[in-house]
C-alpha cells in the first residue's frame, strides 16, 4: 500500500454524486478541521474559498518538493488534489495546526507558509507531527500554485518506516 495510498478514491454524497467540497465536516480538509484553519488564516484576504479545495483553481498545479518515496512529485487540476486527498483521513487525522509564519511578496502574488500540524496515524495510532513549508502563488483569489515541503522522517516515524528492500 506505500504511505499513503493516492488510489483515486472518490468521496460520495447520499445521492451517489462525486463530493467536491467539504464544507460541513471536520475532516482534514473540511470547513472545520484544523488545516483548513491555518491554511486560511496564512491566506486571509487573499483567496476565497468555503473548505480547502474551494480554495484552489481548477488548473491548480502542486509539487511535493520534499516528500516520501512513492508519492507524486507533481500534480495537476483540482479534481486530481481532491482524488489525491480523498483517502487521507483514514491514514492520518490532524488534530491542530499551529507555529503559522507568514510571508508575502505581494508583488508575485506568492506566499510562503511555515506551520505544523499535530495528529495521528489512523493507522498505528503513533502521534504525527509534522513541520511544513508550502509556497503559494495565488491569481484571481485562488490557489494557482502549491510548492510543499514537509519532514518525511515524522511520517515515517508516524506510520511506520518502508521495507528497504534488502
């Protein structure tokens, strides 16, 4: 399965229709969870958005610079963040984000995020805690670029460590 499994996993509603916001949960992504939180709070004023992915463009474009092994190094449109992401509460819970630092350069709509999230693995029930960088490009009130960067050692440390193979 990897660290994380990036199966196209699709959240439905009761009608059977794909879910695309999350608007009204607590999950790691939703209106009311954590990392939406400290996510806005870092792009107050700059982006609009009800959850975290109303936040991005639909042409959004992310990097995961530093990562774990096997995860996409790049992935491109909203739908795919949203496919990528569908799973991510049955392997990691985020319980609170914290430590935001904020830099803007307002002149290349950029805007770099320092901040950690704190957690678990849904998985081990190891605590996860985690450090991040994330470089924002924002156009037309949305997230049009995401540069992630984060400590793959406290994933592992969360979720346990791979087979090397040997």
């Amino acid at each position: 399965m990897g660290w994380i499994s990036s199966a196209r996993c699709h959240r439905m509603d009761p009608t059977g229709a794909q879910v695309t916001k999350f608007t009204e949960d607590s999950s790691n992504f939703g209106a009311d969870g954590p990392f939406f939180h400290i996510i806005r709070e870092g792009l107050e004023g700059l982006v609009d958005g009800e959850d975290y992915f109303d936040l991005l463009a639909e042409d959004v474009v992310f990097e995961y610079v530093i990562s774990v092994p096997g995860y996409p190094e790049r992935v491109e449109g909203r739908q795919n963040i949203i496919d990528l992401y569908g799973d991510y509460d049955s392997f990691l819970t985020v319980h609170s984000a914290d430590g935001l630092r904020v830099h803007r350069d307002a002149d290349a709509s950029v805007v770099v995020l320092e901040y950690q999230v704190h957690g678990a693995s849904a998985q081990t029930g190891r605590p996860y805690d985690n450090r991040f960088v994330s470089i924002v490009t924002i156009g037309d009130g949305k997230v049009v670029r995401w540069r992630d960067y984060l400590d793959p050692v406290a994933v592992f440390d969360a979720t346990g460590w791979p087979d090397r193979g040997d």
